[in-house]
C-alpha cells in the first residue's frame, strides 16, 4: 500500500512539474566566443523598455526580441561594444542602461534616494522629539513639578 501511494504521489508531482510554459529560444551563430559574450554582457545590461524591471535577455517582449536581434546584427557588423551602447541611447534614451551615466541630467537618479532618506530621517528625529516633549509636558501637573523640585532641592542639601 505505502509503495503504491508513493508512486501515485511521485506521478501527480511529475506531472505538474510538465506543464510549465517553455519560451522559445533564439538561437544566434557567432564568429567567435568573444561576441557571443559581448552579446550576453549587453543583452543583461540593457533594460527592456516594454517589461517592468527585467533586461533584454530575460524579456520575451517582440520589443526585447527586436532589440537581440539588433544586438546580434551589430555585432556580426564588427560594431564595438561601446558603438552598440550609444546607438541604443540613442535611440531609445538612458533608461534602456540599467546603470545611467553620471552626468547632470542623472544627478536626481543618483542622489535622489539619498537626499530623500536624509530629509525624512531629519522629519522623523523631529516629529519624535515634539512627541515626546508635548507628552513630558502633558504628564506632569505642577503638584508633580513642584514634587520634583522640593526632591531636587533636598538632594542638593
């Protein structure tokens, strides 16, 4: 009984492992092992600009689809690396480059996130010191201050 309810246990699990939907597979012929690592390297750090967050490689998007096949074309060109990287921002602007060049336009993107933690740290430390102040002040009736200053006064003696 055990054995054949570990087989039909097995069964079922193989069988939902086998309807997972396989995207199909560009298959590109490169010259050399060098291109195809460029291709793979640009294909990672270039953004798909239709998918939320994932590169041109992980996409199945027509766009990503396209922009491989551009990739693939310029390479077999005997375009360089670079050349491909401006052609690219050319086109479709910075936010196809996962990391943005550091210049004034891109200010905002690099130190953005910093400035605005920076500021709501200061807006925290302050919001919490006036909570705090208004509940000492709140708390304490001037029997109780008055209680503290004679305490005070007879330690001081």
């Amino acid at each position: 009984m055990y054995n054949i309810l570990s087989k039909l246990i097995l069964l079922i699990v193989l069988s939902c492992s086998f309807h997972v939907v396989a995207a199909p597979v560009e298959i590109f012929q490169f010259d050399s092992p060098e291109k195809e690592k460029i291709f793979h390297k640009l294909s990672e750090e270039l953004r798909c600009l239709v998918c939320q967050n994932q590169s041109v490689a992980e996409s199945n998007a027509d766009l990503a689809k396209d922009l491989r096949l551009e990739i693939y074309t310029m390479l077999q060109k005997g375009k360089t690396e670079d050349e491909i990287v401006s052609f690219m921002v050319d086109r479709y602007g910075d936010y196809v480059l996962y990391r943005p060049p550091f210049e004034p336009m891109t200010w905002l993107l690099w130190f953005g996130p910093v400035v605005i933690f920076f500021f709501g740290m200061i807006f925290v430390v302050r919001y919490m010191k006036a909570q705090n102040l208004s509940k000492q002040v709140e708390s304490l009736s001037k029997e109780d201050i008055e209680r503290i200053k004679n305490l005070h006064a007879g330690q001081d003696k």
